[in-house]
C-alpha cells in the first residue's frame, strides 16, 4: 500500500496534471482587458494590438528602438548624496532605492545615451516610471544637466522622453531645486543654438511638467498620455465641477496648443528623425541603402558586339 501511495499514485498525478504557465508569459491590457503574448507585446513596442493603448516602456527598450542597431553609449551621470535629509516613512529612503533598484535593474530613474537615429548624431535621455514612479530628485536633475553638458560639447541635439509622478517627496526641497537647474540646463542648449525636443509620455505630471518637460523646441506627446500638473480628481474636487471628457490627455492639449504633434510609438522614431534633420538644416535622411556588389560573384557586364557594316545600295 506504501509503494503505491508514494510512488504510483505520485508519478500518475505527475503525467496528467496540468503545468503551471509562468506569470511572465502573458500581460493584460489595462484599457481593453485583452491578454497579450509578452513577444507579440515587445515586438510591437508595449502597444496594445487590439486597441492601441500605449503601456509603459522601459528606457533601454525605447532606446533599442531608437537607435540604429540599437547600439548606444551611456553617458556618465554624477551620483548625488546617497540619503541628504535621512527621510524615513513606512521605510527608509536608502531600503526604497534598494527595492527599486531590484526591481527595474537600473540605478536611477533616468538613463542618458548617446549614439545615432537615422544617422543623425544625438544624445537622448529617459525617464523611468517604473523607479519610484520616475520621479525627478537630485540625480535626475543631475542626468538633465550631464545631457545638456554632452549634447553642447559634440553639437548634437538632445531629445528627452518624460514620465513622472513629480518630484521626489524622499529628497524635499532638493527636488524641487532640480526644476532651476534643469531650466539653467535648457537654457544651455538655447544659446548654444542647438535643437531640444521632448517627448511626452503616460503619465507626465508635477514638477516635471512644471520644468524641463514643457520648454521643448518641439513638443511631441504619446496618444492618450497624461500631461498635467495637478490631477484631474485633485481639480475636481477643488473646484467641484465635472472636467471635460478627456481633460488633460494629449489630444485635448493638441487641440489647445500646448503641444505640436501626438505621435504614435511605432511612427516616431521616423518623425524625429525627420524633426531633427529639419532643424539641423541636413538633406532628408537615407531610408535604405543597396549593398556593395560582390566583385567574385558580381556578373561581368559585356560589350555590346560591333555593329555590321550596311550594304551599299545599288542604284539603277
């Protein structure tokens, strides 16, 4: 009876259970409920192939996209006090940086590459929502300013893609001071004569929009984003009236001006390419490019044989 207790009934159960699927496999989407295969999800840049909906993306992903080959440099970012007002609530500041830190795989909430985008030398910088809600403390004004640094040094424009929650509420008014110092780092790229594009995605809010995020030359945004300062459930329950549908979305911005395009994921890199090239007063860039022929296999071109002498005509 032991024998098949503890290894019949086991190894029966083992051939026709069911195995489980890793959680990673499939993503729901939030605005439709669809499920959605992770590598048809990734090959289509986190947009919802059913109803558009533009997910989160993390910076190395988007840069993969935009650069050609994917190929990139990081660009060096000085690292701020570990923990300047010792801030603690629920947890320490320095055990939530650990966490996030495990969590995404990346040391700050923004990542700055240098390389080229259709050819075009740039140098482009990424907020990451996923860190603590990519919000702006002292190391991401760092970033903004190393970014500015970099692009006036090589001559190259700085295209800059937002998501935040705002300022970093850990780091006080040291946060707030990095809206000052990211105008300043604008500022450095306006004299220099030197393009500053932004592209704006779900969600950019508080200071961050405040900031560096609205002082673009062009302002381009994702369908559908959020692009605010104060909440829309923060305004509504301040001026107890009922917002317009879609108030504070990029279309509804579109429509009032404060932006010049929305643009979706999968057609901007070729927009900026061609923004980019537009105000560096460059010719238009190459779509594609035949490869050299092989001279081993290459066939030999001919000569057309020589023509046979026309018979004179006899005449009466």
């Amino acid at each position: 009876m032991n024998w098949i207790s503890n290894y019949v009934r086991p190894k029966i159960n083992s051939l026709f259970s069911r195995r489980e699927v890793p959680e990673n496999l499939w993503t729901k989407c939030p605005e439709c409920g669809t499920m959605l295969f992770h590598r048809e999800l990734k090959d289509n840049l986190n947009v919802c192939t059913t109803c558009d909906h533009h997910m989160a993306i993390t910076p190395r992903e988007r840069f993969a996209d935009l650069f050609d080959g994917g190929i990139f440099a990081e660009v060096k970012v000085p690292e701020p006090l570990a923990d300047p007002l010792h801030f603690r609530d629920q947890k320490k500041y320095p055990e939530r940086m650990k966490s996030a830190q495990k969590k995404t795989g990346e040391a700050e909430a923004m990542l700055v590459a240098e390389g080229e985008m259709g050819r075009t030398p740039i140098v482009a910088a990424c907020q990451d929502f996923t860190f603590m809600g990519g919000s702006m403390g002292m190391y991401v004004g760092n970033a903004i300013i190393a970014a500015a640094e970099r692009a006036v040094e090589l001559r190259r424009p700085l295209i800059l893609f937002s998501a935040a929650g705002g300022a970093r509420m850990q780091e006080g008014i040291l946060s707030l001071m990095q809206m000052p110092r990211t105008t300043v780092a604008v500022e450095m790229l306006r004299e220099a004569g030197l393009p500053y594009i932004v592209v704006l995605t779900h969600p950019t809010t508080g200071g961050v929009t405040a900031s560096y995020a609205m002082l673009g030359d062009i302002q381009i945004a994702e369908p559908n984003a959020l692009i605010c300062f104060a909440g829309p459930r923060v305004i509504e329950q301040t001026i107890r009236e009922k917002l317009p549908e879609g108030f504070q979305r990029a279309e509804y911005l579109l429509d009032h001006g404060m932006l010049d395009r929305v643009t979706h994921r999968k057609e901007l890199r070729e927009e900026l390419i061609t923004i980019t090239r537009l105000m560096l007063s460059l010719p238009p860039a190459v779509k594609g490019e035949l490869p050299a022929p092989d001279e081993a296999t290459a066939p030999a071109l001919e000569a057309p044989a020589p023509e046979a002498p026309k018979k004179p005509e006899k005449t009466a």
